[in-house]
C-alpha cells in the first residue's frame, strides 16, 4: 500500500464528520461537503444540488456521515456505480445497514476503528492509514514490556 493517491470527500448533513476531516485531509487529498437535509419526508422528492453531485461523483472514497436516513440511501444509490467505495459512518438500524451494504462496494461499519483491508485497492489504500489499529507487544516472561 501507500502508491495510490485517493481522492477522499466526507459528506454530512449534520454535526459529524469535520474530525474525520481534520485527520483524513493530512493523508489524502480530502474534501468536506455540507448538505441540508431535506425537508420533506418524501423519500422521491429529495434532490442533491447538480454542482455538489458532481463533486461526489470524482471521489475514489466517499465518507458519509449524513443521519437523514433517505439522504444517505439517495447518495449511496446514485453513486456506487461512480466512487471506487462508499463508507456509510453514520446509520441506525440493521435493517437500514443491509440495505446498504447490498452494494458491492459499500460498507457501514459499526464505527471507523473497525475497518479493515477487504481486497479493494482504494479502500485498502484507506484502511493502510485509518482504520483497525495494529498493535505491537512485546513480553518477555509472560509479561508486556511494550506496546
């Protein structure tokens, strides 16, 4: 790992993601996009600015953290066949969660710590600097004497 330059874009609707953000942007070249939720309760009625969707569209990775459920799906389903891998890092509910990840190149892991290389050069490029932590420990008589 460590020769593809991804371009990352971490999208929210919300308070999160902007931590994300502030460590994501010093590996890779990162953008953080805002959107509103929708208003309506409509899931068909929900329509993501043309300029903003073409931003999202040249991602290698796309990071949400978008909690309006139906925004979330809009974006997932309008852009898996575009970005090399979607993480979903906000979700509530299994349901919701397998109705996401029914995509080839989706993931809502049950937090960022959690992710792991699954084969997929961009998101393997990803978790080569985030994600899952490799810990080293050294004992010497059954006792640590680093980590």
């Amino acid at each position: 790992m460590g020769d593809l330059m991804i371009n990352v874009v971490i999208v929210t609707d919300g308070p999160y993601g902007d931590r994300a953000y502030e460590h994501i942007k010093n590996e890779f070249e990162t953008e953080f996009i805002k959107l509103e939720q929708p208003t309506s309760s409509f899931a068909d009625e929900i329509v993501i600015p043309r300029d903003t969707l073409k931003k999202l569209e040249n991602a290698d990775l796309l990071i949400t953290y978008v909690l309006h459920h139906d925004l979330t799906l809009e974006l997932v389903e309008k852009l898996h066949d575009t970005v090399g891998w979607i993480i979903v890092a906000a979700w509530q509910g299994k349901c919701f969660r397998n109705q996401v990840e029914r995509f080839e190149n989706v993931t809502a892991p049950d937090n960022m710590c959690d992710l792991s290389e699954n084969g997929n050069p961009i998101f393997d490029e990803f978790t080569g600097k985030f994600g899952r932590p490799i810990v080293k420990i050294s004992s010497d008589n059954n006792k640590v004497t680093e980590v």
